[in-house]
C-alpha cells in the first residue's frame, strides 16, 4: 500500500524484514520436574501418580456413606484413606478411581453401621487430626503405609468380604 502524499519522503520507502545482529543460543525444551528412570522411593515422599488430585473429589462423593461415630471427624478419615487409595492406584500406574477410594474406606470400616468397637478405638487413635494435613502429614503418611501391599491388591469386593473378621490384616494395624 502506497504512503500518503503528505508522509514524510522516508517513510514512503519499502521496508523488508532483516534478522537481528546476534542470533540467540538454540532453545531446548527442559522440564524440571521430569524423573529419569524410577521414581524416588523415601520418607514422606508418597505414591507418585497422574491426576491424584481427583481421588479427593471422589472421597468427596463418598462421603454420605460414611459413617463415624462419637470423635470421630469427615475431613479425617478422607484424609486418612487417600494415601491408602493413591498409593493403590500408583500401584497400578493409574490415576486413582472409585474403587481405590472404596477399598480405602471399607478396610477401615467407614462405611459399617456397627464396626468392631477395637476398629473404632484403633481408627479413632490413628486418624485423629489427619485432616490437618499442614501439621498431620507424616501421620497420614504412617497409615497409608502400615495397609499391606498384598490387601491393595485385592478387589474391593474381596476387601469387603475379608473386612469385618479381618480387619486387623487388611489395615496392617
């Protein structure tokens, strides 16, 4: 397009693209938060996996089924059972579903009307203030670890048939 009459005589002039006097050093793509090879194994470290986040929104929605009893709080036993569920979905490379939150919540027996009352004074001694995860985080941890590999294996229909006679197995507690 032609410059106007009245634009100065320099600006009428064509222009064309030129590169810049120093070229920039060639661009990699690095991401810092990639591991190479197997994941870090440690304390407080956990179960890596995709998209855990969601577990919680699963728990979420299983929450009307579970039922406490006297000192007993919500936010605990969910955060109780996450690590138990996402260290079972890691365990299948997987991101966690409803049947690892199921497992979780039937093998502490949060979704048993009448408990065994030595489930609920060990559940009430284990979980108190796990919600807190700011300050209860290694014992959120503890518990996840005390399950079992061999019961996060199991399907939750096996976990519910093994559940009320043994429990103790199961949790690992």
């Amino acid at each position: 397009m032609a410059a106007p009459k009245s634009a100065p005589a320099g600006a009428r002039e064509t222009r064309y693209y030129s590169s810049p006097a120093v070229v920039p050093s060639r661009w990699d793509p690095d991401r810092p938060g990639v591991v190479e090879g197997l994941q870090p194994v440690g304390p407080r470290i956990g179960s890596q996996g995709p998209d855990q986040g969601f577990a919680l929104t699963i728990a979420t929605r299983l929450a009307s089924k579970v039922q406490l009893h006297d000192r007993e709080r919500l936010d605990d036993a969910i955060r109780g059972c996450l690590g138990i569920a996402l260290r079972r979905a890691s365990m299948f490379s997987r991101a966690p579903v409803v049947h690892d939150v199921t497992a979780a919540f039937t093998m502490w027996g949060f979704f048993d009307e009448n408990p065994p009352a030595d489930l609920v004074a060990r559940r009430e001694q284990l979980f108190e203030g796990v919600g807190n995860v700011n300050h209860h985080y290694a014992e959120g941890r503890a518990i996840a670890d005390l399950v079992p590999e061999e019961t996060l294996r199991l399907t939750p229909e096996q976990v519910a048939a093994a559940y009320p006679a043994d429990w103790r197995s199961l949790t690992g507690a």
